[in-house]
C-alpha cells in the first residue's frame, strides 16, 4: 500500500521579484510548500521557493502547498509595461535527479492565459510504468492500477511551447489543471517555467534547447531551407517505429523524393490543405490502405533535380508546422549529439489495445534537420494512455 505525504503548506499567494532575460518581472504562486512554515518573502530563495522557476538550475523547483497534489494552482508573471512574448519554457517535476523526479507529483493537463484569456491547453506525456497498488487512479491508468512517470532522461528533458504568433501582454500564467501524483509525495514541483520573451537572447537557455527553439522559430515563420536538411531522403521517410503486432493500416508508407523518382507536389500539399490537420495527417500515415489517404504520385523515368527534392520538403514541413507550433514540445537528448522534438499526441487507434500517434523531428548537434517522422506508444488494459513513446537511435 502507497502512503503518500504533503509537505508543511502556505495556502495564500506568494509574491516575489524576478529577472528574465534581462526582464524585471513579478512573479506570483497560488501557494508554496513551506518546511517549518517558513513563507515569509525575504532576499535568498527559499527551499521552494517560485522564484526558483527562473533561476535555469533543474537541482531547485517550486513545490504548491495545495492540499493533495495540487490540481488548479497556479503561477503567474507580471510586467509593469506590456511585453511581447513568443512562448514558453517548462522544465516539469523535480527534475534534480531520477529519484527526485518519482517522488513527487508532476503537471499533467496545464492551460496558459495572457491576461485572463487562454491561448494554448496542453498534456504533458510521460514515460510511465505501472503498479497494482490499490491508490486513487491517476491520471491514463486503469480501475485499481497506478501509471507512475519514471526517471528516465527523456521524462527529466524541458518541454517548449511557441505560440502560433507572439502575444504581447502584462500578465503571463500557467494554470496546472490536473496533475499526477509522485510515489512519495503529493506534492506538485515544477523546475523551471518562463516565458520565452520576443528579441531578448536567454542566458539560461543551454545551446541545445536554444537551437532547437530556433529550429522550431523558423518552422513557425516558413523560414526553413536547404540548410536546416541534414538529409532530406530520409527526412522524408515518414516510416513510423510501430512493431509489426500493430495494424498494419498504422503503419506510414514512405514518401520517397529521392534520386529514383519526382514527386508530384500539388497532390502533396493540396490534399493535406483540403482535409485540414490532425485528420489529414492520420490519413497521411495510413495511405497505403486508406482510398481516401494521400495519393502522392511519383515517377521514376528520370532523376529530379535537387531543387525538387527540397521543395518537397519545404511543403511538406510547412504542412506540418501545425503539429509543431502551438504545440507543448519536449526536447529530448538524443543520447549522443542530437536532439528529439517530440509533439502532443495527435490520434490514438483502438480500444481494448490502442496506438498512439505522436510527430516528431530530430535534430542534429547544429539544429539541422536529420529525420521527420511519427513516434508511437502502443498498449492494452489494463494499461497507460497519453505516454511519451520510446526514443528510437537517430
């Protein structure tokens, strides 16, 4: 049997002062988590302190002091004049080390407001494992049986959020509207969270999240070219990593514009704009089998020219700027020099065995473009849904 505990709690709201990216801000929480109930605002950081949100250190965090595991807290940031911010870092759990991470609640379902009015509502997947311990169900698990978020380096990893245009306003919030509960602790902690604000340079950002969030700003302006393709064959290769158990209408064909053949573009682009996003990306993945799926036309009497190759791959990744911006992203090391841009879930096939979808790119050690295609997490009851899937080798 589970027994989980909560911290010494300060229900009001705390207010401090804060500096990002050369800002000075306010910073509000709806509560904090108060060792030996010491709330009191003074000039060194307290233990959970909401000023550690903006300090770029995964070793400190802000805890809730919410009774249970803090669903419907809240943190906000203020500026005294209007400031335009493009969107938003999140570092979630306590991300000090894996056993930090397990212990202790983690945010599930979050919204974020710019000045009362909600410009984004997200689930933040985790790679899980799961218990039969009889506790309250948590959020993706079954009747009776637990699915607790493990330590692992991907889980520990920031996520980004880039708003579909810059929004300019004086108070920036993250509400966590449910959350997941730690194996030791109720208690939510969050690492880091600050908004990512327009045309002023992050010192705390390391060099690997700044050139992804780079990579991912030129996505949502169309601004990617030839240099940001590493190798725009096997970018192109939608192939998904689903074991072969799976459907096999699951599965993506690939979309070859290699040295064989030309791709007839119009079908390309023109359909996915006729279906709209999410079902003309599911119709996308399963074309092989589906009559209604994307017909891409391609002929193999002469080799295109390189100029082809790589407006396909324009076209198709501005077709996929949907699935990337406006999206919660998590950057994950690859485990070696690059980078995985994982995005939410954006389908899931069946029922009493499913498959979920999830987009993702990576990135090589200089922000480039290496690979573009779908992730997925498959399972069956009793079991865990909305679950960050395994990172393949790049």
């Amino acid at each position: 049997m589970l027994v989980l505990y909560s911290l010494p709690a300060h229900a009001g709201e705390v207010k401090e002062k804060v500096t990002v990216a050369g800002v000075k801000l306010k910073i509000t929480a709806s509560s904090e988590s108060c060792p030996k109930n010491r709330c009191k605002s003074r000039r060194k950081p307290r233990k959970y302190d909401v000023r550690n949100l903006a300090d770029g250190k995964s070793v400190r965090g802000w805890v809730e002091g919410a009774p249970d595991r803090g669903d419907g807290q809240w943190v906000a940031y203020e500026a005294q004049e209007p400031i335009t911010v493009r969107g938003f870092l999140l570092l979630p759990g306590y991300a000090k080390s894996a056993k930090t991470f397990v212990q202790n609640a983690v945010p599930f379902r979050l919204h974020f407001e710019v000045d009362g009015k909600t410009v984004g509502r997200h689930t933040v997947h985790y790679q899980v494992e799961m218990t039969d311990e009889e506790a309250k169900t948590s959020p993706g698990g079954q009747e009776a049986m637990e699915c607790y978020h493990n330590g692992n380096a991907a889980n520990r990893s920031p996520r980004v959020v880039l708003f579909d245009e810059p929004r300019r306003g004086k108070r920036f919030s993250l509400h966590l509207d449910e959350n997941i509960s730690g194996k030791v602790y109720r208690d939510l902690v969050i690492s880091e969270w600050r908004p990512l604000i327009l045309d002023k340079e992050d010192p705390l950002l390391d060099e690997t999240s700044a050139a992804a969030i780079g990579t991912l700003e030129r996505l949502r302006r169309n601004e990617l070219g030839e240099s940001d393709l590493m190798s725009i064959e096997r970018a192109l290769d939608l192939a998904p990593f689903v074991d072969t158990v799976w459907p096999k209408s699951l599965r993506a064909p690939k979309i070859n514009c290699g040295l064989r053949g030309t791709c007839d573009l119009d079908d390309l682009g023109g359909e996915v704009r006729r279906k709209g996003n999410v079902r003309a990306y599911l119709d996308m993945l399963s074309a092989s089998d589906s009559p209604e799926g994307l017909k891409l036309k391609v002929r193999t009497r002469e080799e295109p020219p390189a100029s082809a190759v790589v407006d396909a791959a324009k076209l198709y990744l501005q077709e996929l700027r949907t699935f990337f911006v406006g999206r919660l992203i998590t950057l994950a090391d690859d485990g070696v020099n690059g980078l995985w841009l994982v995005s939410e879930q954006v389908g899931r096939y069946g029922d009493g065995e499913w498959v979920e979808l999830y987009p993702a790119l990576h990135l090589d050690e200089e922000g480039r473009l290496t690979h573009l295609l779908e992730l997925a997490h498959g399972d069956g009851a009793p079991g865990c849904s909305d679950v960050l899937p395994t990172l393949p080798a790049p």
